[in-house]
C-alpha cells in the first residue's frame, strides 16, 4: 500500500532514468543510511560491531568486485581472495613507506594495485572464457598466495610473517591499530562501502556497464557492434580487482588489525566471495550485500545461535555445519531461484506494489 | 537524425561497398569461391541462394567478423583485407542475426542504448559520477533511443527484459539496436525468418521506411522470395558458395541458372 | 648474464650431470600426473555426458577414501568394505541425480558448475561430521596392495621406484582400458556418446537422460574410489587432497574437457612438467613453485591453443 508509483508522473528522460524510480526506494535507501550511521553504533554492542557488521561491510565490498567481474560482465573468478591479499599487502606497503600519509588514503589507493595485478591475469580472457578463464584465474590465485609467503619483503621481514598493522590516526582519533575502537573502524569502513557502492552502481546503470552486460549475454553481436571485448573485459578485471583490494586492505587494517595474511587470502576466501555472488544475485549489487550478510553472518550465528537457545555444539561441529549448511543453501537456492536473494527481494517488492491484488 | 537519403527506388548512386574475388575457406570447406558484388549508395540489395550457400559467411566477411583467405572489400572507397569487427562497427556498419543476438538479460532500452556505445564519449571518471556530462550523454542519447522507440513502435516494451518477449518484437528490437548505430550500411541475415504474414509485412515496412526516412543502405539475406522481390532493388544469388545471378529481381527470377539452382536440374 | 645462465642453462647441464635424478625426478612427475589424470577422468566422464563442470570430483575421492577406512575401522574386512563404498558411491550418484540435476536441468553450465560447489561444501561437512577432520591411514596391506620399493643400479646411479606407485599405473591403465570398453561396446555406453552429443537429440530417440547421469556419476564414484585408494595408500586420506584435486583443472584445460586421452596425456605432462620445474627452476626462487606452476604450464599452452590438446578448432558462428 506504501510501496507503489502511482501519481508519480516522471516528467524527464533523466527521472526515469534514475537509479531509484520510485521515490519510497529513494526513501528507503536513506533509512538504511540512517540506521547505518546512526542507529548501529548507537545500539549496536562492540561485539555486534566488530563481528557482524565490519565482517558483513567488508565481505560486501569484495562480492560487489566479484559481481562486477562474475555477475555483470559473465567472467568467472576464482582468484577474488588472492586480489584481496594484493591490496592488504600494498596498503602495509605504502603505509610503512609513507607513514605521513592517511592510511584511508592508502587503503584506496591499494586498491588500484590490486586492479593493476588484476589487469595482467585478466589478460588471458581475450582468448579463453567460461571454464577455462576460471582456471587461469585460479593461477592468480596460487601465484600470488606463493609470493604472499615466499616474498619477505612483502611482510616487512617480520619474524611472523604476518601484517602488523600499526596505529594510525585521523584527526588524532586511532582509526587503525589497537587502540581504534570498533566504532571509528565502522565509520570509516562504512563510509568507504556507501562511497564506493554509489560508484559501482553508477558505473553499471551507465554506458560501461552495458557494455559489460552485453559482452556477458552475447560476446560476439557486441563486438560486431563495436565494443572492444578485450578493453572492457580489462575494465571489468581492473574495477572488479579495485574493490577486492579495497575490501582486502580492509580487512587487514579496519577488522582483523593484522595476523596470519596467507590464510585470510587463500583459495577458500575466493570461493567464499563466490558463493556470496551466486546467494545473493549474480548481476545485482543490493544482492551482493544480501550475499555478504548472508555467508559471513552465518558461522556466527550457528557458533552462538545454538548455543544460545539450548543446543551444545563443540565449536569444530559448528564449522562442518556450516559447510553442510552453506553447501545445501546453494542447492536449495539454485534450485528455487537461480537469480538469487535479490531477485526474491524483487518479487517481494513487485507483490508489495500490486497489494492487495494477487496481479 | 540524419537528413533523408535518396530513398528507395535509387540504384544510380555511387559504390558503398565493393566485394572483389572474395573466397573464404574453413579447413578444407570452401564457404565462398571468388565472389565479387557491389552495394551501391542508398538502395536495399538482397543476397539469396539455397541453404549453405554461404550468405551469412558474406556477411560475416563483410562486417570483419570472418577474414577471407582471398579478395577485398572496398568500404566507402577504403579498401581492406582483413580488420576487426571493431573497425568495422565504427565505420559505419551494422547488423542484426539469423538466430536474434539480442543481449537477453537486459531491457529494451538497454539494449538499444548498447547500439550508442560508440557514440558515446564521457569517460570513466564522469560515469563514476553519474553527473555532469555523463549524464547530460545519458539523456541525449536517451532522447535518440526513443526515438527509435517510436519509429519502431515498440514503446510498450521499453522496460521488458528482451529474454521475456515474443519472437517478433525480439527481431524489431534488435532493428533498433542496429539502427541506434546510426549505420551508413546495414545487414540484415534473414529478418523475417520464423514470423508470420503479418509480422513479415510489420517489418518490411520497417525496412522500407528505414531505407527512405534515413536513407540507410541496406543488405539483406531472406528466403521469402515474395519478399525480396518485392522490396530489393538488386538481387545477388549465391549456390554453393559461388555467385551466379546479379542483377534485377526481374532478371534474376527469369535467370535459368537460379531456377535451376532453386527447382533442381532434372538429370 | 648470470641469472640468464642460471635460468636457461644451469639446470640443463645439472639433468646431464646427473641422469638418475632426472630419470628419478621424471618418474615422480608420471606417478602423480597418473593421479591427476585419475581426478581428470572423472571430470571429464560427467562433463561429456552431463555438461557439468563437476568440481566436486576432488571432494569425492577423499569421501569415497574416507569411507572405505570408515567401514574398515568399523571391523568390516576390507573386501567388503570395498563393496560398501561402492555402494555409498551409488547411493550419491543416485541423490545427486534426483535433488541436484534433475531440478536443475535445462538451467545455464555456470549454475550447475555452481552447484556442485554446493555438493562439494556438503560433502565437506558431512565428511568432517562423520569422519573427523583428521588424516586417515589407507588401508593399503589390507587390500593386498604391494609396499616396499624397487631400486635400479642406473645411468651412473640409482632410481627408486615405489611399488605402490607402479600399482597405481597398472591399475590406473587397466581402468581405463575398461572404460573404454564399456563406453565401446555396450548399449549403455553407445547411449552415453549419444547423451554427450546432444541431450535433446538422445531424449528424442528414447534414451533415458536421468538412467544415464546416474551411471555416469557412479562411474565418476568408482573413478574416485581407486584415486582415492591409490592417493590414500602414497599419503594418507585427508581433506588436504581436496586442494591438490584443484590440479586436475589445468590437467582438463590441457586435454580437453572431453577428451579421455586428453585427460591421461594432459595429466602426465602437467606431473611431469611441475616436478621437473620444482626440481630444477625452484630453487632459483626459493622453492615451492609446484603449487602454481600447473596452473602457469596450462595458460601458456592455452594461450596458443585454445581448444586444448585434443579439442578440433572451434568454428564461432553467428
């Protein structure tokens, strides 16, 4: 009854073509700002903040590169982790180099790293595609998991080997290191996700992401009419890349604060990413988040859920049930919806706007 | 748009496209042996034969999707032996498919709009933006794409995923995605295989208003023969790769060779 | 010029040097490319008769290895137990075939290949759940698999050979040439080609579709059961295996997805090719490069020759 465009009359080419045509979306959207911005860290726990939602933030900017790739431009990766690493890694980088520098400068700019490596394994995808590509990504993926271990330059030469992310300011506020509080690591990782999301969907409502669309529907009609494959499949590894290495450099600086980078990033993260992908909508950015929320939330809430409502688990039993629980929803939801949460959510929306009327 | 051309009827004007002694092989499957034609400003010039003739290998070849192991094609003057569709897309050459090649997972007007790539010229930094001159590209070539919507009348369906809709409005659809590219030639590989009396006469009127209101010179592949006569000005017959009749509809149906061609040769 | 020397011309003069541990190193590259090609095999069988791109293969060989010590540790002889895992590897076929392909039929590869992902996180935990994630012992002796090693007085040296190793190539061949048979000769293997042709054209004349990808991922089950034997009785039966099953992708890549030889000659090239890497070019950088050097053999090749090894050139029409 609240949710539908009548007696919106769109006057321009440019209303009908905004992001949002209905204006309770638009409505929506900024709720959800507000109860991000607001709501969350006004009543959220530090727990909730720090194991929930910066998880579910970051994985969120990791499935978005992903889609870009997989679910818009129809180029299967299974490298997303090892892109990730090559973003958390040229953020320790720079960050040691320039410690001058804001390091949410250097978070960004890791990102471009990571497109750049991103690019040279994309490459191969002129000649090769479906399958193959995905095995040509998947030597992106041990390739750069061996430097990660093999390159101690890489690790600053720790003893550990691992990324020792030290505190770094803005402001005077610590918003990296041990002594940030899980509240200013949320703002600054929220703001980078809500920027960074506004981009993505500009760029895949506009002129690039046709192309890439059409380059997934139908390569070869698109080339005869006139896209260049190879350059927009670069652009689609190039952005795709930015935003694991972003998500990547996230990871280590604003949630983990440092630790075992080898394990974050290895093959199991990409397929992590992947699986989020196909949950939550290949194609849809609203369902990369639904995909996020989904897989990251899901071992916490079978390590602490059953616990809470009377079911013992030893924490090993959780994770295999988290597999057998993952591994029969991706069944389940391929089975009933191939398109994934988001398109659930778009039929919900689309029988919110007929309400009452079955049609 | 574009000022109209010289409209249908005209076969006087100059050369657009020349095929000179082209022959394309696949292996040791011959597709095409030393076929020459032209296409000349303006008209609609229609390519028949029986099937496996090689028609849409000579279409293929024409818009640089195929590279002839022999002869060249002269566009607009320019002659070339082998460049990318790319090149070709930019030239000025458009296309639609024998098996519609639409982009089924995106709306009417996306698709369409995916016919303005080439036109469209803001960068990526702009398109992060979604303002300023992005935007301002957006809704100009927006304004063409309705047009075509209109020209097609196919405003109904502006919003439909193309995956969902009927054969027929698929194959107008995809006519709009040609024509967004404002071609100066444009192929046609059988655009009313599969349809109906009524869908076919829809489209040759599309076809003919295409040919006189944009003065587009088009070249099509179609096995309705009632069809071709009646909207070609000349006729190119292929059988087996080779060329044996050029000329008028006139000619080529009173042309002994592709009446046996078609009917067979009592042996 | 140094690091020239060291890259081009070093390690040629060093397999001169030293033609036993070439002919050593060599001989460890053919036993696992013969593992490989084994994982390769069973891609390669539901991919031609399914177009699945089935990623959970790997998977099966550590679940169907799992099981069959499973039984065994349960007091069932080891015979039996065979039998048994057999019979767990039927069972799978058959429910992988009712609640994962029949539903999903006609939808496009890259969601079957995603949901295979899902059988493979399943049998992940059901693994895990069941048998504990720990590494099992295989129960080689047990069924009378040879141990112990063989050593020639060669080239100036001695060579080593496992005989477990050359087991695993004799049974390896022997299943195959099985296979090759079975799909040669019999009815349902005549269906079989005719499914992996074209699937409507096999419906149309009365093949069952559903009797077939049954028999097909069964037969992956057994193709899995003896890697899992032969993988279980060199290392141990462990969910490790799972990421070194990884290595049957460029395998495939090399061969063909649908070509069995492509799937016996990729593997050993891939074997032989990242041990002898390993071995020679390793040490210039530190060691460990056999974790993505397939992966880097299999995009150069793919690079000149996209079809693979044994695919015919692909003809793109419009």
């Amino acid at each position: 009854m609240f949710y539908r465009e009548a007696g919106q009359y769109k006057t321009s080419y440019a209303a009908d073509m905004a992001v949002f045509p209905i204006r309770q979306d638009l409505i929506g959207v900024l709720l959800m700002l507000a109860v991000a911005y607001v709501a969350i860290p006004m009543f959220g726990s530090e727990f909730f903040l720090s194991s929930v939602m910066i998880p579910f933030l970051v994985f969120s900017l990791a499935a978005i590169g992903l889609n870009v790739l997989t679910g818009y431009t129809g180029l299967i990766s299974l490298g997303t982790g090892a892109f990730m690493g090559v973003g958390a890694y040229a953020c320790y980088k720079l960050t040691t180099i320039f410690p001058g520098v804001n390091i949410i400068v250097w978070i960004v700019v890791s990102g471009f790293f990571s497109a750049l490596v991103g690019v040279l394994f994309g490459i191969p995808s002129l000649r090769i595609k479906g399958f193959y590509l995905a095995v040509a990504t998947l030597a992106a993926q041990f390739f750069l998991q061996w430097c990660f271990v093999r390159i101690p330059w890489l690790y600053n030469y720790n003893a550990s080997g691992a990324i020792e992310v030290a505190q770094r300011t803005l402001f005077d506020i610590p918003i990296t290191g041990a002594r940030a509080t899980p509240e200013t690591r949320y703002f600054v990782l929220l703001t980078i996700v809500v920027v960074l999301t506004w981009f993505a969907s500009n760029l895949v409502h506009g002129r690039i992401g046709r192309a890439w669309m059409a380059v997934r529907d139908m390569d070869i009609a698109a080339e005869l009419m006139g896209i260049k494959l190879l350059d927009t499949k670069l652009l689609a590894f190039a952005v795709s890349s930015f935003y694991a290495g972003v998500a990547g450099a996230c990871m280590m600086f604003l949630w983990y604060g440092g630790g075992e980078a080898s394990d974050a990033f290895n093959i199991n993260q990409s397929f992590n990413i992947l699986f989020m992908v196909i949950i939550g909508g290949l194609g849809s950015l609203i369902g990369s988040f639904f995909g996020a929320a989904f897989i990251s939330t899901l071992p916490t809430v079978l390590k602490f859920g059953l616990p809470a409502i009377g079911i013992p688990l030893a924490g090993a039993t959780a994770e295999h049930l988290t597999h057998i629980v993952v591994g029969g929803l991706i069944i389940f939801f391929l089975i009933v919806e191939p398109h994934g949460l988001a398109r659930l959510w778009q039929i919900g929306k689309q029988k919110l706007r007929m309400w009452p009327f079955p049609y | 748009m574009r000022a109209p051309g010289d409209g249908h009827g005209t076969t006087a004007g100059e050369v657009l496209l020349a095929v000179e002694g082209v022959s394309l092989s696949f292996g040791g499957v011959k597709a095409i042996t030393d076929v020459s034609f032209d296409i000349r400003k303006g008209e609609i010039r229609a390519i028949i034969g029986p099937n496996g003739a090689g028609k849409t290998s000579m279409l293929n070849v024409i818009n640089g999707f195929y590279h002839p192991q022999q002869g060249r094609i002269a566009f607009k003057g320019e002659t070339r032996k082998r460049m990318r569709p790319y090149v070709a897309a930019s030239q000025g050459i458009a296309r639609t498919f024998q098996n519609v090649a639409l982009f089924k997972g995106m709306s009417t007007i996306d698709n369409i709009m995916a016919g303005r790539t080439l036109k469209m010229k803001t960068g990526f930094f702009w398109q992060c933006l979604r303002h300023g001159p992005a935007l301002n590209e957006e809704i100009e070539h927006r304004k063409f794409v309705e047009e075509i919507i209109d020209f097609l009348e196919i405003q109904a369906i502006r919003k439909m995923p193309v995956g969902k809709l009927p054969y027929g409005l698929q194959k107008r659809v995809e006519l709009g995605r040609a024509l967004a590219m404002q071609p100066d030639l444009l192929l046609l590989d059988e655009p009313m295989a599969g349809m109906n009396l009524e869908e076919k006469e829809d489209m040759s009127r599309f076809i003919i208003d295409v040919n006189n209101q944009y003065g587009t010179t088009i070249a099509l592949i179609e096995h309705d023969m009632g069809v071709v006569m009646d909207l070609s000005d000349r006729v190119v017959v292929l059988e087996y790769g080779r060329k044996i009749a050029d000329g008028t509809p006139a000619e080529v149906s009173a042309d002994q060779k592709v009446i046996d061609a078609y009917l067979g040769v009592p042996h | 010029m140094d690091i020239l020397y060291k890259v081009l011309i070093d390690p040629f003069v060093q397999m001169g040097a030293a033609p036993d541990l070439l002919v050593q190193t060599v001989w460890e590259g053919l036993v696992s490319g013969v593992l490989y090609a084994l994982i390769a095999l069973g891609f390669v069988l539901i991919f031609k008769a399914s177009g699945v791109f089935n990623f959970a293969q790997g998977i099966m060989v550590v679940f169907a290895g799992l099981t069959l010590v499973g039984f065994h540790e349960m007091g069932v002889p080891a015979i039996l137990a065979v039998i048994l895992t057999l019979g767990v590897m039927f069972l799978l076929a058959v429910s992988v075939e009712r609640v994962v392909l029949r539903p999903l039929v006609n939808q496009p590869d890259i969601i079957l290949f995603m949901a295979t992902f899902g059988i493979t996180y399943l049998l992940i935990g059901f693994g895990e759940l069941i048998f504990g994630g720990n590494p099992k012992r295989m129960i080689a002796e047990e069924l009378y698999l040879p141990t112990g090693s063989i050593e020639f007085q060669t080239l100036g040296g001695f060579v080593q050979l496992q005989k477990i190793d050359i087991a695993a190539a004799v049974i390896a061949a022997i299943m195959i040439a099985a296979l090759a048979f079975f799909f040669q000769t019999t009815r349902i293997g005549r269906a079989l080609r005719a499914v992996a042709d074209s699937h409507k054209a096999a419906l149309s004349v009365g093949i069952s579709l559903n009797q077939i990808w049954v028999i097909v991922w069964f037969t992956a089950g057994i193709v899995a059961l003896v890697t899992g034997i032969m993988w279980g009785a060199r290392s141990d039966v462990s969910f490790a295996l799972q990421v070194i099953a990884l290595k049957a992708l460029p395998v495939l890549i090399l061969g063909g997805f649908t070509s069995v030889p492509g799937a016996i000659v990729g593997g050993l090239i891939i074997g032989i090719g990242e041990k002898i890497g390993e071995f020679y070019w390793g040490p210039l950088v530190g060691g460990g490069i056999e974790s993505w050097l397939a992966y880097f053999i299999a995009l150069g090749f793919l690079l000149f020759r996209p079809q693979g090894l044994f695919g015919e050139k692909i003809i793109e029409r419009i």
